[in-house]
C-alpha cells in the first residue's frame, strides 16, 4: 500500500529515492517524503502531503544531500494523507528515522507505554510508533552497558523493537550518529534489496532499481538486512546470520516509461495483444493438443487425482476466478469453489484432502491472498500463484504456479493482467481437461482458439472510437448497471469495478436474469446498462433480459459480435467486438469495458491511472 526507498553508498541519494518515490508512486500517493543523513548535520527531513511531484518540488528548497537516506510514499492507514502524518517519522530525539508500509495492530499499547516514559507523538500514525520504540530500545540497550551505541546496538535495537510488534512491517530505518548504517527489516510488506558497487538500495519492489543494479534480494518474513557502503548482511529473527539468495533482476521490471501514451492504463489496455501473446508463449503442446507449465510442481498422476479446486483472490483477480470457475467445470469438469482470499483466510471451510488452491494476483503482495494462501497450505493443500510479479511474495511462498509475463502493470486499474490471467485459466483449464476426458482433437480446437486472441486483441482495439463516442453520451450519469450470464456474468462485475474505481461512478455488476428480482427497480432514463451480448448458448435470454431494460425506458449499451437488427434497434448505443467461442468471451469483452471507463474517467477529470483512495497493492488486510 506504500511505496518505501533507500540508498546508502558514496553518491547522493536523493536522485535515487526520488526516482524510486516516482517509480512506486502506483502503490500509494496521498503523501510523500525523504530524509537524507549529513555527517555532523543530522537527519534532515521534507515532505509533503500529496505526490512525489510535489516532494520534489519541496526539496529543490531545502539542501537535501547526503550519501544516505530514505523515502516513502504513503496509502495512508492511520491518520488522514497530511504533512505530519506523511513519512519518515523520527524516533527518540532525532535519534533515528524511518518509514513504514504494513499495520502495527498492537500500536495503541505501545504508544501508551512510550507516553508515560515521555515521548512526544508528532503524528496519528502507527509508524511513529514504531519510530520512538527503536530509540527506546537502543537507548535502553547502551544504558544498560554505559556506553555509547555502536552498530552492532542498532541492530539489537531493531531486533528488541520488531520483537514487540504485531501487524506487517515493511522498515527501512536510518540512524543520526552513523552515516554508514541503513537497516531493513520486513514481516508481510514486500521489500527488495538491490546490490550496487560501493552502493545499495532498498525498495518496496524491483522497479525503482531498474537501471541502478541487477543483483537483487528479496528479503523474506523475519529477515533484517544491514546494508553498508560496500557490504550487506542478512539476519533471520530465529536462524540468525542467513547467506542471501541473490537474483537476477528479471527483464520484466524494465519498462515503465509510458512510450508516447497519454496514461499507464491506456498503455496497458493497448499493451494487451502482447502481454497476452507472452502468456501464451511456449505454453501451447500442440503435439499432445494440451498446454503445458513448467511450474506447477506436481506430475500429471498427482494432478489427475485433484478432485476439487479453490481459485482465491481480490478484486479483478477475484473476478478472473469466477471467469476460472466456468473454464475449468466446463473444459475439464472438475468442481471448482471461488473465494474471496479475504473471506477464505478466515471462514475456515471443510475442505476434501485432495483440493488444491490457486491464488490469482497480479501484484503477488496482496496481504488477504497472501494469508489465504498460506491458511491453505498450513492445512496440507498444494497451493499455486498465478502471478505477474517474478519474486512477489506469493510467488515464493507458493508451492507452484504460473507466472503471467505481462510487464510491469502500473495503472492502478488492473486491465492486460485481467486478460492475462484469463489466457492463462484457459491453458490450465485445457491441460486439466487433457488429463481427464478432452479428446485430442477437442484440445487441438481449443488451442487454435487460443493461438487467434492476439490477433483478435488487435482487432477488438478498433472499438475505440466508438467507445469514446458513446462515452462522451454517459459520462455524466451517476448510476451504471453491467449484465452479462455465463462466461459473461463476471466480465459484468469487472466492467462495473473498472468504471468505479477510475471515474467513481458508481457501478453494479449482475448476472443478466438477476434483474428480475430487484435491480431492475434501479432502471430509470438517467441509469445505462451495459449489456454484454455476444451470440453463444444463453443469447436470447440476455436479449430479452436487455428488452425489459428498454421497456423501463432505461438506456442500453450493448456489446455485440456480430450484427443482430433486433439488437440494433433496441439500443442505444452497440460496441462490436470479434466473434469467439463462448469460453474466450470474457477476454475480448474486457478491451472495450476497459476502454469504456477509461474514456468516461478522463471525462470526467479523474486521475486515471491514480483514483482517488486506491493503490495499485493491497499489502494491509
Ligand atoms: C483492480 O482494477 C483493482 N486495482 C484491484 O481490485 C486489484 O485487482 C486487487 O487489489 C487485487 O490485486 P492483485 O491482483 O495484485 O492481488
């Protein structure tokens, strides 16, 4: 939900912290701020409430130099997006200072504790918390011993500090008298360190050390990492001094410029003929007319004996499930049961031994998959991400999984990891399938299917203009409705999200025939429908469920593959799009629902690429 950075090494660091604040700015932006560390000056600090753009603006201000220091960029949690809420918060007296991703549930009673031995709260955050209970310990520490503290008493301080804490922490924490030291610590909030020659960094994830270093680390629950100049240590909370696993920075991560495009969202929604083209890519058998994964470590003997499956997660990926639902009961009939990861890590349902679990995520650090994930797999079940982040969290933890290979998804509104995930539950669902009854000649159909989206991606983009037309009509209603069955049930429910969270309209996704029984009392002149019709096996039954629209008087905007004058006459407004099998649907259907509520957000004067109260990661519950 936050964006974190830090650089110690022997050049300046607010260059780098203010181009990885930029960088991670998707993951939180109501406020931002840096601290830099000058020998014998102190820790100086700026910040700001609002984006990166104007912390930097403020820091042309002030002499922000020093070979070391963080940043962060904030989601705020506790305490409203202000000044003094935004981080680095200082601990002790200007002892230290730190910033913070992930919630301290435990905050209250530690700030009442640090209040009656005097220290002075500056903020409504729990972070700051966290900030003046380091500077206790490491005063408490060198107290004890009568001396003044030493590297090796920061650490210790650290470490006594995050013993006492409950919640998820993502630290990077920065010390007044050593100039030398930065320390890191992660428990639930992702952090990554990046290797440089007489330099390191840290950050929330790996796009803000693209083009600083390719040697990374990704720290693991429980691990602190002391970065110096020219070395790094990792320490485990119970293994003590562990050896580091030192990655590659995958090509992944490397682009983030917007390459001429207005926003990261129209970008991505342009993007999607590709990304979708590499989740396909050396993926498709067609000589056994199956797919196949190179990470799913289990043999086909141990995956014919699945007998049920959980497909979990947030959000769009929540929806990619329900889409997931339909693929795997049809192409390989086995039972599938969708769960929301929020409600799955706690509701504790029975579950038949040989299940397995699969969870759908872009980012792979969304705390309730995550902790869904890992409530699955404490109970025995094999538990599989479908990621687009290489070395995400729930990448590592998984025992399995298949990654999406999109890019670097930055638009907050998650649009070629939707059709990605899609792409990638159809190859799942054909290898499923393959294991069991799908003949070879109905695989070999399946694949030719899948191997024309991209160049039906390509076409399905031609819808634009029309789009923006029709969008240009609605974009002042403040009530939509998005209906669709079948395969097209959940692109209603993600055609309704997109529309919220990027022009804050509101919105309402349903299964088309569901209108009958309450919604349709919502029907009035000033409240579209988006009907998602393509021609497949429940046609009619949507066309009559869009007449009774009409017969309401409300209007209708309609999504078609083919020509239908009954249709023609009935709506509004018609959005055509290729004609695919049924199972495929929900990809195509995406490019114009996407384009749909771009089109009306810039009408409507929202930042498109970061709404109002979002951020693109959830890593808080
Ligand atoms: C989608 O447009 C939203 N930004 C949000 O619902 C997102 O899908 C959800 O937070 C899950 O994120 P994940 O796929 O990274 O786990």
């Amino acid at each position: 939900m936050c964006g974190i950075v830090g650089y110690i090494g022997s050049q300046d660091a607010c260059p780098f912290l203010l181009t990885g604040l930029q960088r991670l700015e998707y993951r939180g932006y109501d406020s931002a701020g840096i601290a830099t560390l000058r020998p014998r000056e102190g820790i100086r600090i700026t910040k700001t409430a609002g984006r990166v753009v104007e912390l930097a603006a403020a820091v042309k201000q002030t002499n922000m130099v020093g070979p070391v220091g963080i940043g962060h960029t904030r989601w705020a949690t506790h305490g409203a997006a202000t000044r003094e809420n935004a981080h680095p918060h200082m601990g002790g007296n200007s002892l230290l200072t730190l910033a913070h991703n992930g919630v301290i549930e435990n905050y209250e009673s530690l700030k009442h504790a640090l209040l009656s031995k005097g220290y002075a709260f500056r903020s409504q955050t729990d972070s700051e918390v966290v900030a003046h209970l380091i500077a206790d310990c490491l005063k408490t520490h060198t107290t004890e011993f009568e001396r003044a503290p030493d590297v090796q008493d920061c650490i210790a301080a650290v470490q006594n500090a995050i013993a006492q804490l409950r919640g998820t922490y993502g630290l990077v924490i920065l010390f007044r008298d050593f100039q030398d030291l930065l320390i890191a610590a992660r428990c639930g909030s992702p952090l990554v360190v990046g290797i440089g020659k007489n330099e390191q960094f840290v950050a929330s994830d790996s796009s803000p050390l693209v083009g600083f270093t390719e040697r990374i680390i990704y720290l693991a629950d429980h691990q602190l990492a002391v970065l110096r100049p020219d070395s790094i240590q990792v320490l485990h909370r119970d293994q003590g001094r562990v050896q580091p696993n030192v990655q590659t920075l995958s090509s992944d991560s490397v682009d983030v410029s917007l390459e001429g495009y207005a926003h990261y969202m129209l970008k991505e929604i342009y993007e999607q003929p590709q990304s979708v083209r590499n989740a396909l890519r050396g993926r498709l058998d067609r000589d056994n007319a199956t797919a196949k994964f190179g990470g799913l470590n289990l043999t086909p003997q141990q995956l014919r004996g699945v007998q049920r499956i959980i497909l979990t997660g947030c959000g769009t990926s929540w929806h990619s499930a329900l889409v997931g639902e339909y693929l795997v009961e049809e192409l390989a009939r086995i039972p599938v049961e969708v769960e929301y990861a929020s409600e799955l890590r706690y509701r504790n349902p029975p579950v038949d031994h040989d299940t397995i679990v699969f969870g759908i995520t872009q980012s792979g650090e969304t705390a309730d998959t995550l902790a869904a994930l890992r409530e699955m797999k404490r109970k025995g079940h094999h538990t599989m991400a479908i990621c687009n982040v290489i070395g995400s969290s729930i990448a590592q933890e998984a025992d399995g999984g298949i990654y999406l290979h999109a890019g670097p998804e930055i638009g907050v509104a998650s649009t070629k990891a939707f059709t990605s995930q899609l792409s990638v539950l159809a190859m799942l669902a054909l290898y499923f399938g393959r294991l069991r009854h799908l003949s070879f000649e109905a695989g070999l159909r399946i694949i030719d299917q899948l191997e024309q989206l991209p160049s039906m991606l390509e076409e399905t983009l031609g819808c634009h203009a029309a789009v923006k037309e029709i969008a240009t009509r609605y974009a002042d209603a403040t009530n939509f409705l998005y209906l669709g069955r079948n395969y097209n049930f959940p692109s209603a429910l993600e055609g309704a999200l997109k529309l919220k969270e990027i022009s804050y309209i509101h919105a309402e996704g349903y299964p088309a025939a569901e209108m009958k029984h309450g919604p349709i009392a919502l029907v009035d002149a000033d409240t579209p429908s988006v009907f998602i019709v393509p021609q497949g096996t429940v046609y009619d039954k949507v066309l009559s469920n869009l007449q009774e629209v009409k017969a309401r008087g409300g209007p209708v905007i309609a999504i078609v593959d083919h020509v239908d004058p009954q249709v023609t006459r009935l709506a509004d407004a018609v959005i055509t799009i290729p004609k695919v099998e049924d199972f495929l649907q929900p990809i195509i259907a995406a490019i114009p629902l996407q384009l749909l509520a771009y089109e009306i957000a810039l009408l409507r004067g929202c930042d498109v690429d970061k709404p109002r109260n979002l951020a693109k990661s959830v890593t808080v519950e």
